[in-house]
C-alpha cells in the first residue's frame, strides 16, 4: 500500500509500505477513506521534534476491511471514526471518560494513518460506526471528529464552557477554531477569538465567534480584561501548547475560571506564584475523542455542526509533500488527504 514517511525536517516522502494485517484478536484494518495532517505533525517537520523514517498521520475515518476474533460492536464494511489514541474503553480511565489515557492505550501515530490501511488495536473500545455509508460531502467533517474537532470539542468542556459564559481562545489553527465551535454549540454568551489572520477570523466567525482580538501576549491579555470589565474570561481554551500562549490562556481568566489546555506542551513551565495567586482552574492534556465521539457523529449526522469547514485544501495522498509545505507555510490551515 501506499503511505507517508517522514525522514527528517522538511523530508516527507510517499511510498511503498508494508500492508497491516490483524495480530491480535482484538485488532481491526481499516481502508482508510480520508486523512489528514495535523498541527502536531509540524513539530517532526519544523525540526522541534525528531524523527527519522516515522509513518506520519493519527487522524482518520474509513471501512472496515477486516477483523479480529473477538471483535464484536464493528464488523467488515462498516464504516468507523476513531480517535488517535486506541483505547480498550473498559478500564477504569477509560470509564471515567479519559481513553487517551487508558491503562492499554496505543498511540494511533505509530502505525501512521496516512496511508490506504490502517491498523487498529482495541478495535471494540477504539472505533464508532458511522449509522450508515456517509454522503460523501460529510466525510470531511466526520475525519474532523478523529482529532481536531474532538480536541476542541474537551478543551471547551475542560474548560467548563456553558451558557451565559465569556470563552477566550488563544490558537486560531484547526483546533481552535474548533473549540470555537464546540463553545458555540455548548451555549457560550460571548466567544472572544484570538487570531491575526484574515483567513482564520473569517473561519472563527462563521463558527461562532463574536470578538476578535488580534493583539498578542501581554498587549492580547489586556484586551481580553477590556471586554470583560477588568475580569477576564470565564473560560479559556489554549491550543497551540508554547510558554507565551499558555500564560497568555491563563492571564486572560478570570480568578475562579477555568483554562482546557489541549496545545501539545513543548518546554511550557508555569510560574508557582503566579499560578498560586491566579485563582484559575487548569485541565486538560491529550483530549479524550472517544468520550466525545457518538454526540459528535450524531451533530454531523444530522448536520448540526459543519466542522468540515476547517479543511481548506484537499490533495490526493500522493501529494502529502505539498500538503505539509502547505501547512508550515501557513497557506493552508489543515489539509485533508484523498485516499
Ligand atoms: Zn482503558
């Protein structure tokens, strides 16, 4: 089959891999439909992380092609949404709604989705079957749950999103503007974007956003406490995981309010002090989708929610090269992969 391989910075290569086969009874391939690349991907590829000769992608949706022998809630033709972590769902993490971080939990990015097959371990617990063959026109926005809109979706509820609430989002990539959408849809009074650029406030706005703030750090923080009486936001979601965002999530809310931080840390230390005098309520970490999944299906379904909008630029597989230039160079938000 065909799939992406990183190896190196700025060395993304498409090419021949070994097709998965089932190991364990548990497992299931699927054929992937469509994949994506995301924000996290661009660590490797800027350099931040290393990597070397790694398949790439954790995001997608597809049909099940074959399964394992104790496999019982998908069976072959379905077709599934996953998360990017697998999860057995059983466990008692699990069970209390935290699957990326299951006692069996296998990183999806391992195996790299971005490709024709896909691997998937704790197929039972890891999979939800769409409640049919989906239109093609909502396959976009249900590869969207496997990742980006889930994450956004955990960082509004981690950070007690809810009506009558003013939510501050610092990150104006995929996943925020999705925690744009998740606020919206979980009744936030007022949704305070943080973005600088043309493209992506106009994207924030259609998803629910009714302030734009493009200043950022000390001077972003300043205008937050100027909409909000002094006070700050209720509710703020962090989604890009640096030093300045962080602090920036946490000096924008209010004391009493709540941050969902889903930003990948990298090299993030928080001040004892100042997070001791803050007030502030801190949740977050690698989102639970799965928890999330079956409502998410279900609003796309119905097409409730159109988080499909996020992807704006669509490239064969065999273009992965041009999609991750796309991204570094910011000419593209987030770029869906045609299998
Ligand atoms: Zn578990």
């Amino acid at each position: 089959m065909r799939g992406v391989v990183m190896y190196g910075p700025r060395d993304v290569r498409v090419e021949q891999r070994e097709k998965p086969t089932i190991t364990k009874s548990t497992d299931a391939v699927i054929k992937i439909a469509a994949t994506c690349i995301c924000g996290s991907d661009l660590w490797p590829y800027r350099g931040t992380d290393s990597v070397h000769e790694s398949p790439m992608g954790h995001e997608y949706v597809g049909v099940v092609e074959e399964i394992g022998s104790d496999v019982k809630n998908v069976k072959g033709g379905d077709f599934v949404v996953g998360s990017f972590m697998a999860s057995d769902n059983t466990c008692e993490i699990c069970q209390a709604g935290y699957q990326s971080r299951c006692v069996h939990v296998v990183p999806m990015g391992q195996f790299g989705t971005q490709a024709e097959y896909a691997l998937v371990p704790h197929a039972d617990g890891t999979l939800v079957a769409t409640p049919g063959q989906p239109d093609a026109d909502l396959i976009p926005a249900l590869l969207a749950a496997s990742d980006v809109l889930g994450t956004g979706w955990f960082a509004a509820v981690a950070a007690e999103v809810g009506p009558g609430k003013t939510v501050a989002v610092v990150g104006d990539g995929a996943v925020g503007l999705l925690g744009i959408l998740a606020a919206k849809q979980l009744g936030a009074q007022r949704i305070i974007a943080m973005s600088r650029h043309a493209d992506r406030q106009e994207l924030a706005r259609k998803f629910g956003a009714t302030d734009i703030v493009e200043e950022r750090g000390d001077d972003g923080v300043a205008r937050i406490k100027e909409l909000t009486n002094g006070l700050g936001a209720h509710s703020t979601i962090e989604a890009v995981g640096t030093q300045e965002s962080m602090m920036q999530a946490i000096r924008s809310t209010r004391a009493g309010g709540h941050v969902g931080y889903v930003g990948v840390s990298h090299d993030v230390a928080l001040p004892g002090e100042e997070l001791f005098f803050s007030g502030v309520h801190l949740h977050g970490g690698p989102a639970p989708v799965r928890r999330f999944l079956p409502e998410l299906i279900q609003l796309i379904w119905d097409r409730a929610i159109d988080p499909g909008a996020v992807f704006d630029l669509t490239l064969p597989l065999e273009d992965a090269a041009e999609g991750y230039r796309a991204m570094d160079e910011r000419r593209a938000t987030k770029v869906l992969l045609t299998v």
